[in-house]
C-alpha cells in the first residue's frame, strides 16, 4: 500500500510497519518506535492516512492501463506500481525490464503472480491482457543469464566494489597532499597548527562570547513535568531533568521529547538521568534554549480541513 506525499514513498506492510524509500528499516524503526510492544501512536496514524485512499486507489487510471509489482530472482529490490499498458506484449514487457533490473531479454522467464496462481508468460508475441494482469498482480522475471551482473549481489551489495587503496610509501611520495603542507610547513615553524586561524567564536574557545548566567531559581523556572520547547527546531516535550551532568560544566535542562529528535533517552555517558519514550526522545539542554509554556503536543494532522479526511 503506497502514497506519496512530499517526495516521499511510504509503504505499509501487513503487520502495521512501515518502509519508506531509500530509509533504511532499522532507520524508520528508531523514527517511529514501538510503544509497549504496540504500534507507535504516530506510525498508527500514518498507517491509516497511507491506507485510506486504497479502496478507490486505481479510480484515476484509464482502463487500458494496469499497475503491476515488479521482482526478481537476483535483486532484493523490488519495483512497486509500475505502469503498463493492457496492451503490451511480453517481449516489450522484458525489454522494459531490462531496464529496470539489467537482465538481458534472451535470458529472462517473465512469471505473472495472479494472487491464486502463478503463470508462466511463455508466448513473447502475446500481451498482458491476454494473460490476464491486472491491477496489485505481480511480475516476476527470472534472470537465467549465467554470468547475469547480477549474480551474487554484483548490481546491489556494495561491498563487492574494489575499493582504492594506497599504500604509505606510495602516500610519501605524493607532493601535493595535507600531511606532506603540515610538514612543510612545521620546517619552518615547529609551532604550527592546521586551523590555528580559524574564528574563537565556538563555545569553549578563547574569545567566545560568555553564556548566560544561570538563574538561581532553575529548578522553579523548568519545574519536573512542565511543557517545554527546546531550540534549535522547536522540539516539543516535557522537562525531566534540571542540574548538572557528569563530564561537563553548568546546569543542564534534560527533556523528555515528543518525538524522537534528540540524541539519547535521558542516559549520558553511561548515566541515567531520567525517563523518556525511548532513544531519539531524549536530549540535554542549556537554559537559555528551553522555553517553558503552553506548549502541548503538536498534531500531525491538524493541517487537514474536515473536506480533506473523514
């Protein structure tokens, strides 16, 4: 089941989890964690906004067009709606595949994937219709080419390409490299360093400017549990920490975010400071970029008009 929305190719599988395009699973795992073994509120509620055109999902295609999935026997990727006319024949179908997946045509067995029954596309001459595709059907096509590229994972599994390497003396000989400047350059001055010159404007440098004193009322100001927005991103949570932290300076504000757009789940350098959601939910702040308010969770929904979802 697919929509597209911003660029973006959602799919939802049959047991709730989402897969988006070019997004590792272990990366829209960590998006959209679940909660006490149920689904994420949020992957619940996308799930249902990607499912709810699927009834009506083909209305707008032409009834000489069909939309069919597409797989492989080498590739572990899969091509998902491709368009077809009714009308094609199987050897333009493999032709057009070629594309897709680099199986070369003569060595390739085109199967049809009817739901119930799997049918061999046998007669290059005939055309989809003729076998019956229709819409949500799946293509398979075998590619029987013995020194196909695909083998083995030769057109998917990176690993596989020959990496350059350089040895250290091939490396020494090399006249225009950053280690041969840094030699160079401490010839002259056994002092030198790379980026002595660049601005002392970051935080715990010389010359930064000072951060705000820290009020000594903090623990009013961002009370346990209050509503809070930290900067940069207005990231929405609730204040679940305040005081110093182990292996830095000052006070810090710990918040338990909405959403998972922090850097750990209230654990830092191995300490646990106090409880969120789970990892991305967590993140520690200075003062002066956490704004306590009324802040409530944000709804990812609320742009839609009544007209837009029933």
């Amino acid at each position: 089941k697919f929509c597209v929305e911003s660029s973006v190719r959602l799919r939802v599988q049959k047991d709730g989890k989402l897969t988006m395009a070019g997004i590792t699973p272990e990366a829209v795992d960590a998006m959209f964690p679940r909660v006490n073994g149920e689904l994420h509120p949020m992957t619940s509620q996308l799930r249902d906004y990607v499912t709810a055109g699927d009834s009506t999902r083909y209305d707008q295609l032409g009834k000489d067009m069909v939309r069919l999935n597409v797989s492989s026997n080498l590739l572990i990727q899969k091509w998902h709606d491709i368009c077809f006319a009714r009308c094609t024949r199987i050897i333009e179908v493999k032709h057009r595949l070629h594309r897709h997946g680099g199986a070369i045509v003569d060595f390739m067995e085109l199967y049809l994937r009817r739901g119930g029954d799997t049918i061999f596309l046998h007669d290059d001459n005939l055309t989809l219709e003729d076998y019956g595709a229709d819409n949500g059907m799946e293509l398979y096509f075998k590619d029987n080419d013995p020194h196909s590229l695909a083998k083995n994972g030769g057109l998917e599994d990176v690993s596989l390409v020959q990496k350059y390497e350089i040895s250290e003396e091939d490396y020494e000989k090399r006249e225009k490299t950053l280690r041969n400047y840094v030699k160079k350059q401490r010839e002259q001055d056994p002092n030198f360093r790379l980026f002595a010159n660049r601005p002392k404007d970051l935080p715990g440098q010389e010359g930064a400017p000072e951060r705000p004193a820290t009020p000594e009322n903090v623990g009013e100001l961002y009370a346990i549990g209050a509503r809070c927005q930290v900067g940069p991103g207005d990231r929405r949570g609730a204040v679940g920490y305040v005081g110093p932290v182990e292996g830095t300076d000052g006070t810090w504000i710990g918040v338990a975010l909405d959403e998972p757009q922090g850097l750990n789940d209230g654990t830092k350098n191995g300490k646990h400071y106090f409880d969120c959601t789970g990892n991305k939910y967590g993140c520690f702040s200075r003062p002066e970029n956490v704004e306590v308010g009324d802040f409530p969770e944000r709804d990812p929904f609320a742009c839609l008009d009544e007209e837009d979802e029933i």
